[in-house]
C-alpha cells in the first residue's frame, strides 16, 4: 500500500511539472529594486533570476571587467546571501527579446525616439543616458543590441567598452531549497526500505 501511495505521489508531481510546462513562460519581479539593492526578476521560461537593475553597475565596461564584475557580485535577499552569479550569454538575452513581450514589444531597452523594444520588469536608465544597447554577453567579447537590431556580435576587441544587461543566477533561490528536500526525501524512502528488510 505504501508503495502505492508512493508511486500515486510521484505521478501527481510529475504530472504538475508537465503542467508547468505548457503554460506560457512568464517575467516577475521577485523583489523590487531600491537605492541600495538591485530588484530580482525571475524568468520561468529560462529558469533564471536575473536583476531587476540591467544597469547595477552602471560603467561602460571591457568584457574583462564586466565578467569580473558580475563574478563578484553578492546580493542578500531576505537573510540569504547569493553570490553565484554571471553575465548572460547572447542566447539567454534573445531568449527574452523573443518569448516575452511587454506593451506590445519584445523586450529590450526601449532606446529610441521610436522604439522597437519595451523593459518590461526591468530597469535599463543607463542604457538610454548613454544612448546605447548594445550589451556584453557571457560568451568571449560578444555581445547583443538590446533593442533595434537584435543582433549577436562579436568577438570584438578587448578595449571595447559598454554596458552590461545586468548578471543572471541559475538556479532560482527556492530551487535550492526544493533540491535539498528532494534529496531529504530519497534518503528517507531509502532508510525505511533498509529498515522493513
């Protein structure tokens, strides 16, 4: 009977995890941004949370310093200090340029007299004080416009400044928590089945 509630248990979470799977990707901010922190913004379509500020660091930098900077960077949110961070690749950037859409446009810095793009959740002032958007990726010195063209370019030069769209975090900080009980879970199945032979 145990074995069954078991399965019966499993099947369920499996099935809500195929559930999950089809409904439409969504941006949502996690926690708002404010002078002294940057705001998180989970993407469940690419199961990432990015930060909320695309201009936390709000220097044109190298893709050297940019990579080094978001390898450095520590935020605290609600106790927890999170430090795995990195620059997104060109292909996670054009994942939001192409799944998400906000006032009718694909996300992006919304740069321009006439723009093409719209930041959704995100906040992008540097990229328009700057008149700019273009952004590094994590790949070697390549990066994409953020707005207009859409495009991935690159490599380019290692004097090259500009800015970055922010670092991204994988896996989402509850993914921690449920990756831990899952394993809780498996050595407590595991213990009683030793323990009932």
């Amino acid at each position: 009977m145990k074995t069954k509630q078991l399965v019966l248990s499993i099947g369920l979470a499996l099935g809500s995890g195929f559930a999950q799977a089809v409904v439409a990707p969504t941006l949502d901010v996690v926690a708002p941004a404010t002078v002294s922190f940057p705001g998180l913004v989970w993407d469940s379509g690419q199961q990432l949370t990015w930060l909320q500020d695309t201009n936390w660091n709000p220097n044109l930098m190298t893709w050297q310093e940019a990579t080094d900077w978001a390898a450095g960077l520590s935020v605290t949110y609600n106790g927890q200090t999170y430090a795995d961070w990195r620059l997104p690749t060109t292909a996670e950037m054009q994942y939001l340029r192409d799944n998400y859409t906000s006032n009718g446009l694909p996300i992006g810095t919304g740069y321009g007299t006439s723009p093409v793009t719209d930041p959704g959740p995100f906040l992008v002032g540097q990229f328009i004080s700057t008149a700019t958007a273009d952004a590094w990726g994590k790949e070697t010195q390549m990066y994409m416009d953020m707005d207009a063209n859409g495009g991935i370019y690159g490599p380019t030069g290692t004097s090259l400044t500009m800015l970055t769209w922010g670092a991204v975090m994988v896996p989402e900080p509850e993914a921690y928590a449920m990756l831990l009980a899952g394993l809780g879970l498996i050595g407590f199945v595991a213990r009683r089945r030793r323990a009932n032979l």
